[in-house]
C-alpha cells in the first residue's frame, strides 16, 4: 500500500499571469486549426494538438465560464474536443478503483456533502459502484450524491457546470468517444505517496488490459508525472509510447487554461515539457 512522503518543504514558485494565460488559450483555440495545416519546422515534427481533460479542464471558481461548459474528463467533454478543428488527442487522468476497475477523474480526493457536513474520500480507496454513484446518474431514475470539489486555496465547491455529464470507466471512454481521436492517458498517482513497485504494477496491468481489448486502431499515449510508473510502463509493454512529464514555466510547448494542450514529439520522446499551470 502506498505510503506518505515525509514532509518536504514547499518551493517558492511564482503565480503566473491568468489575464495573459487566458489571452494565450483564445490563441490556441482560434489558430489550432492554421497551426496544424502549417508545414513543420526544418527536423521538426508536426505540432499536435491535445483537448486538455477533454474540452477543458474546470475552474470552479474562475470569472471564465468556458473553464465550467462541460464537466471535465468524461465522454461528452472528450467528444467536444474531437469537433475543435485542429484536436487529434484528448488527454485525461486514470485511476485505479479499490476493486481493480480503471477510471477516468483527476482529483486524487472526491467530495461529496451530507446534512450539511462535507466528507472526502481517497479515489482509489472506492469500489466502482461508490466512485460511480457521485455526480449525475446514467440511470435517470437514480439520484447520485452530490459532487463537490475542494481547490487549491482550501475551499469546497459544488461542482456545477453548465453541461454536467455522469463520471466514467477508461473502458466507456474507449467505446464511447469519437474512434479518430487519439487517447493522451495519463496514469495518475498521488505525489505525496511513495508507491512500490508491485503495487504500480497491479494499477498499470489494470490500465493496460482494458487498453488491449478496447484501443483497436486508436492511437495512444501514455504519460505521467510519477517517473516509476512511466519506466514500468515501458518495461510492461512496447505497443505504444510512453513519456514521463515535466513542467515548464513561459515557454513553449503550451498548457494553456482553456484546455487545449499543444506539445511536441508527443509520439517518439520519452519526456513532455508542458508549459502554465494548472488552477
């Protein structure tokens, strides 16, 4: 099972401008299209374009109402993205259920309130049927719990967007999403736990099964930030790519708040460099 960090201490890093974040994602929405149909650099592949969580990642608390149009990292949020000209991947975040079911959610918490009182609960420690019964329901007449979301400043949000859709599994995902878009699976774990190498395996076997009997001819990456789970990946498999991530500040390739995620290289590098940072 895997274990906290010790305490570390927290590295000073600048808050970057979101007006100019903001201004650089309606560039990125508004030239993806040019951007892609543009001849590539000298040596230099093809700029891809990648629909960050599906159509956009959700701000809760930002004055943009684009970053709360869909629910981020479900089928509908992925399906949008694929209409953006210019989109050939959607990237989304998988966890592992308690029960060995792969899902599709970022936040290594999932809150919910009760009477009043706001409880959370660790993602992987859930059954699916549990992780499933937040959120709206595919069963119209099943009322699930009420979903919230706890930021980065401490506060906890309802989770209201403005096209809410219900959580879902990698494998709905597969069969649900447009097949011509490409998959950017980024395999999610906590950083402030230090994972071994067996448990790593059992959540990466998990991922990859569901891969195998669903991917067909989708094209698929898989990235992370945890670096062991990136090298077992590749030691697990050599069907498809594999990139640890790192993050970049003000240069290019962009991570850019609207959701769209511009990178180079993204299918014969084994390392990302993202730009922005994410709210």
């Amino acid at each position: 099972m895997a274990q906290p960090k010790a305490a570390r201490a927290a590295a000073a890093a600048a808050v970057p401008d979101i007006a100019a974040q903001l201004n650089l994602a309606s560039a990125c929405i508004n030239g993806a299209e040019s951007m892609m149909a543009a001849p590539a650099a000298a040596g230099r592949p093809p700029l891809v374009v990648v629909g960050h969580r599906g159509k956009g990642m959700n701000a809760l608390a930002s004055p943009d109402e684009r970053l709360r149009e869909v629910k981020e990292n479900t089928v509908r949020s992925f399906n949008d993205a694929a209409r953006v000209a210019g989109v050939g991947y959607v990237e989304f975040d998988v966890q592992v259920t308690k029960d060995g079911c792969p899902i599709v959610f970022h936040d290594n918490f999932i809150y919910t309130e009760q009477d009043g009182k706001i409880s959370g609960k660790r993602v992987t420690d859930l059954p699916l049927d549990e992780f499933l019964s937040y959120g709206p329901q595919k069963d119209q007449d099943k009322v699930g719990r009420p979903l919230l979301r706890k930021l980065k400043d401490g506060r906890t949000l309802m989770w209201d967007v403005r096209s809410d859709e219900p959580l879902c599994t990698l494998r709905e995902a597969f069969e649900g999403v447009d097949a011509r878009v490409g998959f950017n699976v980024e395999l999610k774990f906590d950083d402030d736990l230090d994972y071994q190498e067996e448990e790593l395996a059992g959540v990466l076997q998990a991922i990859l099964k569901v891969v195998f009997e669903h991917a067909k001819d989708r094209p698929v990456i898989f990235s992370s930030f945890q670096p062991d789970a990136a090298q077992l990946m590749r030691k697990l498999q050599d069907q498809y790519p594999v990139s640890e991530i790192s993050v970049q500040y003000n240069q290019i390739p962009c991570r850019c708040n609207n959701g769209l995620l511009l990178f180079l290289h993204c299918s014969c590098s084994d390392r990302m460099a993202f730009s922005g940072r994410e709210q």
